[in-house]
C-alpha cells in the first residue's frame, strides 16, 4: 500500500505521517509538500531516515511535478491535507487560497483519474457549514447542514469539497471527505489560537482576544482526527461525508484563561482586540454518522489533551521559536499591531 499525504509538514499531516508509519509498518507513505510558511521540514525529522517514507518538495498545482509523482510511485491513496489554513489570512489575501485550496485539488483528482486509484480523501472542515447562533445549543452541524460559508478560507475548501462530490458523480473517481472541527496538539503553528497563547504567555506578552472571546470552537486532539482519517480511508463508504468532532465546545476566552492557569500566568496578560471580520460565532460537530457506521469515538478528553499540548510546547520551545523569531515576526506585527 503507498499513500501520498499532501501537506505532511504541516500540522495534522504530520501528525497523520507518524500515527501511519506506527501502525502500518507495511505501508509506504510519500508526502507531498511544497513548505509554505507553514511546512516545516523539522518536524518530519523523526520519519526522515525511516524506508518505508519519501518526501517530496512540490506544490499540489503543479500538475507536471503531481503527474510525475504518480508514474514514480503508483500511489494506491492521496489524503489530502495540503492547504493554505488560516482564516485571518485569507482575509488579508484571499487569492492563494483559491489557488492550493481549489485548483490544487483538481491537479490532485486529475491525477488520480488519469493513473488510477483505489481512494482520494480530501480532509475538510465543519467551516464549510458556516456557524451556528449561541443560544440555540440544541444545534449542530450534520453532513446534511447545507454548505454556508463566511470566509475566503472557509469558501476554497467548500469549493474543493464539491469539486470532490462533483468528480465522484462524473467521472467515478473513488472518494470521501471528512469535516473536522477544530483541533490542538504538538505541531500545531504558533499563528492559531492554542498556540499562539502559550507561546505569548510563556514569553509574558499580551494574550490577543477577538472581539469579547464568547466566540465557540468544538475542540478535538490531532491523534482523534488522525484515527478517523485512517479508518475512513480504509472503511468508510466511498461518495461519502463524515463530521469529525468531539462534541467539545469551549468559549475562546475560557480557553485562553485555562492556559494562563496552567502556565502560572496573569489573567491580566488577556488583551481584547478588534474582532475577526465575518467571525463565525459557534461551530459544532454531530459525530454519529462516524461513530455508528465506523465505531470512531474520541479518545483524549479536553482536560488531559490540552496538558499534553502545553507540556509539548514547554518540551519543544526550539520548533516553535525558531518559527516566531523569522518572518512570522513581520505577519504578527501586521496582524496585530493596529488591533
Ligand atoms: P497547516 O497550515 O498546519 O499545514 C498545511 C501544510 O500544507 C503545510 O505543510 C504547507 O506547506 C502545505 N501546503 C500548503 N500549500 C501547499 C501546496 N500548494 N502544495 C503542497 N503543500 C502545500 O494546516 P493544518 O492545520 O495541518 O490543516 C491541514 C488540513 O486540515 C487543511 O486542509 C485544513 O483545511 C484541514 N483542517 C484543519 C483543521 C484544524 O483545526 N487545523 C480542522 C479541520 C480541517
Ligand atoms: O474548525 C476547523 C478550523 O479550525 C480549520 O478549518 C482551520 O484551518 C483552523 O485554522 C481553525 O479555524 P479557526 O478560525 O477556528 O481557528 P483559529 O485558531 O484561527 O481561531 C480559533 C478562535 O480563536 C476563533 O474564534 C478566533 C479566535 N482567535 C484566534 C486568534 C489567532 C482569537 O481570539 N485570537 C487570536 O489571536
């Protein structure tokens, strides 16, 4: 079995390299991806020397580099992971999502018509449904919510994802999608909310808050959505879509205050800023489509993972400060500066 995991340097795709190459010592694993500001060859350093992996530096729009790939490795599977993530900055610019996000994807799909494949599997997002009102808890998000978006980021991936459904009805093409809400754990680039605030805490600078931090997120640890993936992909229904979410919803602000708790920091590093523009208000997964037909069920509740994320980043300082003291200082400037 090779797989091709697109996006690997970055945060889930690498966590998804390493839970494979641990539980399939058989399978073959290439990873494809182009090392955006997001890719970090490092974090594969554990992988790297291990024969059974191959990295490859290309950009999943390059259909030259993606079809070459294919003639060399026969791939049996592509999980795609590769894309641009972060909302903030698909506000800013929102063209490069639609370039990786979008026409990526097709590249991918072209590829995997024109050599055959036995599964695509393209990793989405509970975005692409938009978000749901505070008071009304009795609401989430099924594969059935209709597609809703509120962001350039949220709407690329929406767009991948009907370009996926769209290939599966014409032209056969053997796939399934999985839309998982937010997730945490090591690996996680320092610009997304986790963490962001325990690198801030740990060097005693401000504790950026959108809006009134009353904002909700559904919570899942990396290794949970890595499970998932992999049983998807080996026995979930092809043309389908699965929610991926732990039904844990936390308020930002409660997130943040947690962290200063365990770090031994001051509430008053919290800092209320402006509001991300269109913010999505509440995002909430029903899993029991995965769970019934598939048996997954997450496995690290909240209180434990989120140890496990800020012990690693305490273990880890190097990763993430090499990454904070480069050009990732010139974006959180920009960012935040005028907040
Ligand atoms: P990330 O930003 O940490 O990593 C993205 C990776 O993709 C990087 O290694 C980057 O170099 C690579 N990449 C970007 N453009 C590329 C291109 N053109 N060609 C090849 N590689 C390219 O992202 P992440 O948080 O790990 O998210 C991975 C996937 O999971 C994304 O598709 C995202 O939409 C989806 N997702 C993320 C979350 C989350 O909470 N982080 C939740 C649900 C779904
Ligand atoms: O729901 C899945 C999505 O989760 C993924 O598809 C995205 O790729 C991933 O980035 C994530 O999107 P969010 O926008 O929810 O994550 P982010 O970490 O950027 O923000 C989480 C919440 O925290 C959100 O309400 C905005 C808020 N926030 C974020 C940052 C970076 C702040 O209050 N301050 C900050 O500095």
């Amino acid at each position: 079995m090779t797989i091709i995991v697109t996006g690997g340097a970055g945060f889930i795709g690498s966590n998804f390299i390493f839970h494979m190459l641990d539980k399939y010592p058989d399978y073959r694993i290439v990873c494809l991806d182009c090392l955006t500001y997001a890719g970090n060859l490092s974090t594969l350093a554990p992988v790297m020397d291990n024969p059974n992996f191959r990295f490859v530096k290309e950009s999943i729009t390059d259909r030259e580099a993606v079809y070459k790939l294919f003639e060399e490795e026969h791939p049996d599977m592509v999980v795609n992971f590769a894309a641009e993530s972060h909302v903030d900055r698909s506000i800013e610019n929102p063209e490069v999502f639609l370039d990786t996000n979008i026409k990526g994807t097709a590249v991918l799909m072209d590829a995997c018509r024109k050599y055959g494949i036995k599964r695509y599997h393209q990793v989405s997002t509970d975005e692409v449904y938009g978000d749901l009102p505070l008071d009304r808890p009795d609401l989430f998000f099924t594969e059935e919510t209709p597609i809703h978006t509120s962001s350039p980021y949220s709407s690329s991936k929406a767009g991948a994802d009907l370009l996926v459904l769209a290939y599966h009805r014409t032209y056969g093409l053997p796939v399934t999608i999985s839309r998982c809400s937010n997730n945490y754990g090591p690996y996680h680039f320092p610009e997304k909310l986790i963490p962001l605030m325990i690198a801030n805490a740990l060097n005693d600078k401000p504790l950026p808050v959108y809006g009134k931090g009353e904002n909700v997120r559904d919570w899942l640890y990396v290794e949970d959505h890595c499970r998932a993936i992999d049983l998807i992909i080996h026995n979930g229904r092809v043309g389908e879509v699965y929610n991926v979410g732990g039904h844990n919803e936390m308020k930002n602000i409660d997130i943040v205050k947690m962290i200063c708790k365990e770090l031994g920091k001051p509430e008053s590093l919290i800092t209320y800023v402006a509001d991300r523009k269109g913010h999505d208000m509440r995002y909430a997964i029903d899993p029991t489509k995965i769970h019934n037909e598939l048996g997954w069920l997450p496995e690290t509740k909240f209180a434990d993972g989120i140890k496990k994320t800020i012990q690693w980043y305490l273990d880890n300082k190097e990763w993430w400060e090499t990454i904070i003291s480069g050009e990732y200082q010139n974006y959180y400037e920009k960012m935040y500066a005028n907040r």
